[in-house]
C-alpha cells in the first residue's frame, strides 16, 4: 500500500503534534457518557431511561453549542473558548459527583452547552494545516484517532467505575478532560493559515456558504452518523439475544479494527471518494447485518463491510465541509459538522432500540441502514446536478482553440 500520502502529510509542520494531542485528549471526552450512565445507575439509584435523560441533556447542549463555539473561535480565536469551556468543564466534573438528578439534568445541558471543542477544532485545524490536495489522509487519520479513542475511552471507565466506584471515575474523567483543555490552550493550534487574513473579518452571510449542498453534506454526516448509533445498539441486542452477549466486547473491537483499516486504506490511494458514495454504501452494508447474528464470529465478519466504511465516511464528510466552508466561518462550520454528527448517534441508537423493542433485533441493523440510504438518495439529486454543472463550466474550456 502506498504510505507516500501519510509521509507527506506527517510532514507538514504541526500536524503531527495536533494528530498525537488529539488522540490523548479524545480519550477522557469519549468516557463522558458511559461514566454518567453508571453515576446516575450505581450512586443515585435511578434507572437507566434516568441516566439517558442526563445523556441527551448533554446531547442536546453540544448540539446547540458547538457551531456557537466554533463562531467564538472565528472570531475571538482559540484560546479565549478553550479557557472558557476548560473553566466550565472543571465546575461541571468537580460539582457532579455531589447533585441529584433534578439539579444533573440541567447541569449537564450547560455542560454540553460549553463543552470542550476538542472534535470540531481539530476538524478545523487540519483544515488549516493542510493544502486542500492532502486533506484527505489528513482526515483519514484524524478519523482514525477517534477510533482509537473510542475502544480506549470507554473501557477504561467501565473498568474504573466498576472496580473503584462510578463517583470516583466521574472525577478521573473531568481531570482527563481539563487537561486536554490544559494541552490545547498550550499548543494553540492554527485556526487560520499563513495566506488566510488573520483577526476578525467581516461577516460572511450563512446565505453564501450555508447553501444546499453543505446542507446536504451535513445531512449525510448525520444519516451516517445515525447508522453507526445504531448498530451499537443491535450489536448488543442480537448477541444477547442468541446467549451470546458476552462476547460483545470482541464484537464491537472487531469492528472498530474494520474502521481503522478501511480508514488507512481510504486515505493512502490516490482517488477521491464522495461522501454521498461512502454513506450510501455504509448504510446498504448496514441492512443485512443482523442475518449474520447466530453466532458472534458470523456477526463480526457480516460487520466488517460496513466497518471498513465508518472512518472513510466521516473523514468524508469533514473534508467536504472543509472545502466548501470560506476560512473565516470554518470554525461555525465544523461545528455545524460536529452537531449533525452529535444529533446522528443521538437519534440513532433510541431508534434502533425502539425498532427491537417492538420487532426482533436484526430489524435494528436494517431499519437504521434503510433510513440512512434514504437520506443519502434524497440528497442524489442536489449532487447529479452540481456534477452536471461543473462539467457544463468546464466544457468551454476544454473545447476553446489553443493559442500562441
């Protein structure tokens, strides 16, 4: 495989501090939802349907609140958000262990409200770091950290909160989260590059670049987004279904590694890949998944189609937003990306749950693929008719005389 692509974009001049920052700095972000899950389980004695209330109150926050921070850091710069959410992060992580529910519920809507940017930053940064022709393995790395972290995060606060207490782990992770707030303050990445004009600029209307196709790729990223939630559900749901639950974990690692080498491959060749392609056929590789649930090794193989897809598809997706977001609103841009990312794991796994409930847990796999397909062929249309357009432009051009 040709590393050439990685070689080149390890190379440029802060990328490579930015990618290994990032990774570290993801991990406690990652643990936040299973901690708070077993906090409001274990300590406060409530049920689960109360620890999803606290969970999507921080949903709704971040999904509110990021392409507000990312307007922030268009115009104020990156260390003013990241002192404030460093700030509010570590009043949330320090006071939570000591509330009750009814006082949670509202803290944690203020804490997604101001969390930390990490994600959409990064995004941002890359953005920022690479020329448009080495974004792609840029991104295929960035998405490839988040995997990383995703198998790291969570696992480490199951295994803290079951072990020492779920209190205690709530506390590790606002220490884990302040210090990546601690670490990006101090390595101040570039929200601008060199021949981007630097400071507040005029406004740029959303009129001019919140136009459909960026909509549609938001779309996208949250149709994706909305598949890959729910497969985490019905993973659990089909392996507990055939007595096979507690192999789970290796289940759920196997396609993460899916992701992982499907994310090397997609940024090492040479040819680009829409993220209406990729979407699509991530979630028409999601659909038959669950026929392969009798037994854990037949799921893990029927998952790796569409977990070759799930690092390739979002990275996609935020080199797109990259490319069509003007420098001086990309930071509200990604955040917008990183809210239609929030909002599709969101809907995603109660969708899926909701569907085994009232059917059987390989319609989980196929309902949440089918919805995202069909948000991807909605979307068909509005990308046959831009590729229609810029061959139209480009035709004059190749089709005019040569002169001397």
């Amino acid at each position: 495989m040709n590393m050439t692509p990685y070689r080149q974009v390890l190379a440029l001049p802060g990328l490579r501090s930015l990618l290994l920052v990032s990774v570290l700095a993801r991990i406690p972000l990652t643990a936040t939802g299973v901690t708070l899950t077993f906090f409001v389980v274990l300590d406060l004695g409530r049920g689960y349907g109360a620890a999803g209330l606290v969970g999507a109150a921080m949903t709704v926050g971040a999904a509110l609140g990021s392409p507000l921070l990312g307007r922030l850091v268009d115009r104020r710069g990156l260390r003013p958000v990241v002192a404030l959410t460093t700030v509010a992060e570590a009043v949330f992580w320090a006071s939570a262990p000591t509330l009750s529910l009814a006082v949670l519920l509202p803290a944690a809507f203020l804490a997604g409200l101001l969390a930390l940017p990490i994600f959409s930053v990064i995004r941002q940064s890359i953005a920022t770091l690479a020329p448009e022709d080495r974004r792609r393995p840029a991104y295929a790395l960035d998405s490839m950290s988040v995997e990383l972290s995703f198998m790291v995060g969570p696992a480490l606060a199951v295994a803290l909160a079951t072990t020492v207490s779920a209190r205690v782990t709530l506390w590790a992770v606002g220490i884990g989260v302040v210090a990546s707030g601690i670490a990006f303050w101090l390595l101040n990445p570039p929200t601008r590059s060199a021949d981007e004009p630097a400071g507040p600029q005029p406004r740029t209307p959303r009129r001019e670049w919140l136009t459909p196709r960026m909509l549609a790729v938001l779309a996208v990223s949250g149709a994706a987004t909305l598949v890959l939630g729910g497969t985490d559900v019905a993973v659990v749901a089909v392996l507990r279904a055939s007595g096979e639950v507690g192999w789970t974990g290796a289940v759920l690692t196997m396609w993460a590694v899916a992701s992982l080498i499907g994310g090397f491959a997609y940024g090492a060749v040479r040819r680009t890949f829409s993220p209406l392609a990729l979407a699509a056929a991530l979630s028409l590789c999601t659909i038959p998944v669950g026929l392969g649930g009798d037994h854990w090794w037949l799921l893990c193989l029927a998952l790796i189609p569409a977990g070759a897809l799930c690092a390739p598809t979002i990275a996609a997706t935020s080199d797109a937003v990259s490319r069509l977001a003007p420098a001086g609103v990309r930071g509200e841009a990604m955040g917008l990306h990183g809210s239609a990312v929030t909002v599709g794991i969101a809907l995603g796994a109660p969708l899926a749950g909701a569907v085994i409930d009232a059917s059987l847990p390989l319609w989980g796999f196929a309902v949440t693929g089918a919805i995202g397909l069909a948000v991807t062929l909605a979307v068909l249309p509005l990308e046959l008719r831009h590729r229609r357009e810029t061959a139209a432009l480009s035709e004059p051009a190749e089709l005019a005389p040569a002169t001397t």
